[in-house]
C-alpha cells in the first residue's frame, strides 16, 4: 500500500510539471518544485520521469522547457467539441495523465453500465495492440482513446464492427485531409505507414448484451528521434494534415469518440452490410499480394480480394479462394518496402 501511495503521488507531481511546462515558457527549477509540491531534487526526478515517457525539454542549469509545443487534453474542452447528441451520451468525457492501458482501466470501470463512456489519457505505461503487442504510448504526444459501447441487443459484435470503426475514423480524417485507407483488420495507413490502430475487446453482459471496449492509437505528432526502431513504418497526423490546417488534439479527439460512437450505432442498426459495401472506398492494399501464415503448414500466397460479412479477408490462392478470419497477413508491399 505504502508503494502504491508513492507512486500515486508521484505520478501527481509529474501530472502538476506537465501542466506547468505546457503553457511553452521557461521555468526555473524553484518554479517547477513549487507547482509539483515538492522539493528541487525531488522536481530534478520528476523531470527525468518525464524524459522517460517520453516528454522532449530542454533543459537549462537553471531552467527547463518544452522542446515542442503541447496542448494537453483536457476532458471538459473535448466534451464541448461534441456535437450535441454525442455532447449527452459521453458525460463527462475522463481523461488520465498515465495509466497501464485505456481499455484495461476502462473495461475494469464500465462494469455492465448501459451507457457509453469513454478514457482518454496523456500517457499510456503498457499500451496495448492487436496480438498482445505493446503500443508505443509517450507522453503528450498522440491520443489513446478507449470507448465503452454497450450493445443493448443480442447482435453480437463481429470482426466487422471493428473494421467499421476504422472506416468512420477514416472518414473524419478525410475530411481534414489526410488520405488514410485501412489496412485489414482495422489499421490505418498513409502513404504505407501506420497513423492509427485499432483495439477491440468485447464480453457478453449477463442480460445477453455485449460490452464493447473499442481502443484508438492514434500518432499525433511523433517525438523526433525517439521512435523505437521497430517501428519503422510509422506515420502522424501533422505530418500529413501539416501544421497550418491541422486540428489540435482536443478537437481530433472529439472526432475520434464521434467516429466509434457512429460506428457502433450503425453496426447496432444495419450490421456489417454498409462496412462490406464500403471496403472498397477503403482499402489501402486493394487487389494485392499476401503472404498467408502457415501456423499448421507452410506459408502461402494469394491476392486480398475484399472482406466476407464476418469481417475474414477473403484471399485467392493458387488453390482456391479462402476466408481469413484473424490477423495472420503480410502485405507483401509492406515487406518490399521495409527490405
């Protein structure tokens, strides 16, 4: 208890110098120390920490500062870019300075609640992907966005749902001029590099209902230098909208609740008919060569050829067409790329 108490509060303090160093100024060592609570060797720590989550300063003997500009998220300025209906459903919209991971935190708070809620943080400590593979989550950077959606009907949620969400984000980042397609599952890609991913989990409620926690990576603006190197193929959003027409990201949060919230509601009405009828809109790799995982034989090549109403790519082979339900395609012009 005592060592979850210290991290609570230092967490605390990191969360205060993260505020204060936002509004882009220079600080002295005494001003930090004071806005966190603490002593100057304990605000020296404090800032370390937030080197290693990934904060850019610049740091003085005297003073820090941000190395690039942030708007920190904030809860009531996002809420108030909803549009009304969606303004009511997400009352209040939460967001975190650093948890392990948004869809653990809010699966573990939604419970069997039957309404939307959704947890936005600045910084994610285990972010998680698809296939149990970890998100690259530094702070005040990007947007970590988990969605809790109930599903009041028996309409089980299908791949189909979570291929949905990202053709309705894809849509709104359209709009704003980024031109993202999807890459199957539920990926989206730029010019062949990844801007968001797309996380959905789901449990039967003991109504006969489903709860489903939809989870949006989305890169903001990648700190220069500090991408790990095994992800090379990683793109933002100010890279491609560009600085002077992009939104900030509380807006582009806004955008994103609206877009899972959409989603949700229209695979609740319609099912996967309309996100079948669209893939072709949205297919970033259309009509193009895969390598099929061989895990009980060997590996295989066919062409993608669209996607079934389960949301399975369905893949010609050599030997015939096949329906892949889960994530176990490379993209061979992925691979071309990268080699």
């Amino acid at each position: 208890m005592a060592e979850t108490d210290a991290m609570e509060d230092a967490l605390r303090r990191e969360a205060r110098t993260f505020r204060l160093l936002a509004d882009g100024r220079s600080h002295g060592l005494g001003e930090v120390a004071e806005a966190a609570g603490c002593t100057p060797e304990a605000a020296r720590e404090c800032l370390r920490q937030l080197e290693d989550m990934g904060l850019q300063l610049e740091l003085r003997p005297a003073s820090v500062r941000l190395g690039l500009p942030v708007t920190p998220l904030d809860g009531g300025a996002i809420r108030r870019r909803l549009q009304p209906p969606w303004r009511e459903r997400f009352s209040p919209v939460e967001v975190a300075f650093s948890v392990d991971s948004t869809n653990t935190r809010l699966a573990e708070r939604a419970g069997n609640a039957l309404r939307p809620q959704c947890l936005l943080a600045e910084h994610q400590s285990a972010g998680r992907g698809r296939g149990g593979r970890s998100w690259f989550s530094p702070l005040g950077c990007n947007l970590y966005v988990s969605v809790h959606w109930p599903f009041i009907s028996g309409r089980a949620p299908s791949g189909c749902l979570s291929i949905g969400v990202a053709q309705a984000l894809a849509a709104r980042l359209h709009a704003q001029g980024a031109e993202v397609g999807v890459k199957w599952p539920n990926d989206l890609y730029c010019n062949g590099r990844k801007l968001a991913g797309i996380l959905l989990e789901s449990r039967l409620r003991d109504d006969g209902g489903w709860s489903v926690i939809v989870g949006i990576g989305l890169n903001y603006r990648l700190p220069p230098g500090r991408v790990p190197a095994d992800i090379p193929r990683a793109a933002d959003y100010l890279s491609i909208v560009g600085s002077a027409g992009a939104a900030d990201r509380n807006t582009l949060a806004a955008a994103v609740i609206e877009a899972v919230g959409g989603a949700c509601e229209s695979f609740q009405a319609e099912g996967a008919r309309p996100i079948v009828a669209d893939w072709h809109r949205w297919d970033a790799f259309p009509d193009q060569p895969v390598l099929l995982d061989g895990a009980d034989g060997p590996d295989r090549e066919g062409v993608a050829r669209g996607i079934d109403s389960d949301g399975c790519l369905l893949v010609e082979t050599a030997s015939g067409h096949v329906a892949v339900p889960a994530g176990d395609v490379t993209y061979r012009a992925l691979v071309d790329a990268d080699s």
